[in-house]
C-alpha cells in the first residue's frame, strides 16, 4: 500500500480544486455555522442531494450559488465523476446532503473515494449530526459507541446485523422513521433482550424528544404516542453481566424463537420451552412471550 498524504492547506496540488464535505443543519437552521456559509458561498460548485431543498438553505443564509449541481444515490455513477473532473480542473466543490454530515446515511462516500482515489484534498466542515446529537443526551454510554445507521429492511437480514452486534459492548446508534419505529424495537427486543433504550426524536427541532426507558417501556410509550418524525434510537451496549452470561451459554448465538424452537425440537411443548429458554437468559417468562408474540405479528 502506497501512503496517500493530504495536507489540506498547505499549497495546491497540481492546479486541483477541492472537495468540502459541508455539514447542514438536521433541523434548526441556527446550526448552520460560519464556516459552512462561507465555505458554500466561496465555493465554485454546490453539489446538493435534493437541490431545491438546498437551494432553500441557500436562499435563508443568502448565498448565490456559482453553479448547483444535483448528487444523489440514484445519479451518483454518473454524476461522481463529472464532478471529480470539474475538481481536476482546478474547482472547488462543496457537497451537501439534505440535513447533517454528508457520507453519514447520506450519499458521499463514494465521491470522497474517487477523490482520494485521483489525489483530491477531501475537507471537511463539520457541523450537526442526528446520531452523535442523540448519544451526547442519552444518559448512556459515550465512551465507545456504535453508528449502526439504518437497518436493513428483510427480517433476515435485520437479524444477521443484529445478532453481529449483540456483543458490543458500547452503545448502539441507529437511524429509523416513524413508521419502522415500532417495528424496529421488536427487532431490537428480540435481539438483544430488555436493554436501556432512548428514543431521540425530532432532535434540534421544536418537538424535540428524548424517552429513555427499557425497551419494553419505550415500546409501550410508543403505543399511547404514536411514533412522528425523525427518529434516532440508542441502545445500550451489552452489559459485564450479560456478556459473563454470554460468554459460557450454546445459545448465545440464537434468537429469541430460535432459542425456544431448540427447545420444542428437544420435545418440550411451547409453554416448557419458553421457560426455559427464560431461565437460560436469565429473564421473566413474559418477556420471551412477548417477544415472541411481537416477532410474529
Ligand atoms: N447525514 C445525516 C446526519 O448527519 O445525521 C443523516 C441523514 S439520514 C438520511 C436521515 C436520518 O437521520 C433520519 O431518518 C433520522 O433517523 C436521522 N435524523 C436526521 N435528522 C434528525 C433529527 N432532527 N432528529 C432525529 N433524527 C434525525
């Protein structure tokens, strides 16, 4: 491997332009900051995910773009190196998402590669991001964490990336909307028993919530307040107990289901089976039911 060096203001390389990754408000506009204003106004390409959302922003903090172009998941194979090569001769280029740090749940990754790839200095302007905004007020852990992002969308897959991260012991940073919320906690409940949870809702917004309970409780909340807006949910790591537990149990690969149909396979009727599995986990037999009873409705 060949060292790829940035010095990201000392000198240009070879006439090249940048690329600033511009960090937007997720919400409240006043978390715009200065540098982003100027580095958007300075710059001789936006390079925007929905570009009438951006040019909103825009408009609100008066800047004139030079030129707006759109860069975005379904155009990105095109439009990626159309815009390397405008950088190549010599433009600067500034890339926005609708809200937060583009390349986080966002597209850029894949410019920020091409880029690094054709010796392009990558910048970053930072600013506000949902997931990191949620952890600091979660009350739990912010020594080591986890972006987890959005969750896949086959139960099958949830339940591979899920039971990936069982054993981490950070907390866990995910991405969901409104109308996955309710679904996604089932998922998480079934996946890594009742942990701590906190649902941070609407963050730097007017409806800002935090609710912080176990997942059991947070579900229930959910049922007396229906799920609105745009979620981040944190989840506590796995705990010193639970990873001792962990550690010496044959199951501690399986699922909840998985977990009990062992059991019924081994001649045990449902209601043996559940119990015993409740025992293993060292959790009350109702929580296995209503796992169970989530996961299959
Ligand atoms: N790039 C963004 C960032 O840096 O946070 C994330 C973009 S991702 C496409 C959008 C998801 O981020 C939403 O579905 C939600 O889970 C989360 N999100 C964005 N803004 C939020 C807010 N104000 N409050 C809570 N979650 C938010």
């Amino acid at each position: 491997m060949t060292i790829n060096y940035q010095s990201s203001f000392q000198g240009k390389p070879d006439g090249k332009g940048s690329l600033y990754l511009v960090a937007t408000p997720i919400g409240n506009l006043e978390d715009m900051t200065y540098r982003a204003v100027r580095t958007l106004q300075e710059s001789d390409i936006i390079a925007a995910e929905d570009t009438r959302q951006t040019r909103k922003l825009l408009s609100h903090f008066e800047i004139t773009p030079s030129e707006l172009y759109s860069y975005h998941e379904h155009n990105k194979a095109a439009s990626g190196p159309e815009l390397i090569r405008l950088i190549l001769e010599g433009k600067n280029l500034a890339l926005v998402s609708d809200a937060g740090l583009p390349a986080i749940s966002d597209p850029g990754a894949d410019l920020v590669q091409l880029a690094i790839s054709q010796g392009i200095p990558v910048v970053p302007v930072p600013g506000a991001n949902a997931a990191l905004s949620a952890l600091i007020a979660s009350g739990l852990p912010t020594t080591s964490f986890t972006f987890a992002g959005f969750l896949p969308r086959e139960r099958k897959d949830i339940r591979n990336v899920l039971s990936g991260l069982r054993q981490v012991q950070g907390s866990l940073l995910f991405y969901e909307s409104p109308h996955r919320v309710e679904k996604t906690l089932v998922h998480l409940q079934e996946a890594f028993g009742n942990r701590r949870i906190v649902l941070a809702r609407e963050l730097t917004k007017r409806y800002e919530e935090f609710v912080r309970g176990t997942l059991e409780e947070c579900s229930a909340w959910l049922q007396e307040h229906p799920p609105l807006g745009e979620y981040v949910i944190v989840v506590e790591g796995e705990s010193k107990a639970e990873a001792e537990l962990a550690e010496s149990a044959w199951w501690r690969e399986l699922t909840v289901s998985e977990h009990v149909s062992h059991y019924e396979q081994e001649g045990l009727n449902r209601k043996e089976a559940m119990k015993k599995a409740a025992l293993d986990r060292g959790v009350p037999k109702r929580e296995i039911y209503n796992t169970l009873l989530a996961a299959e409705e």
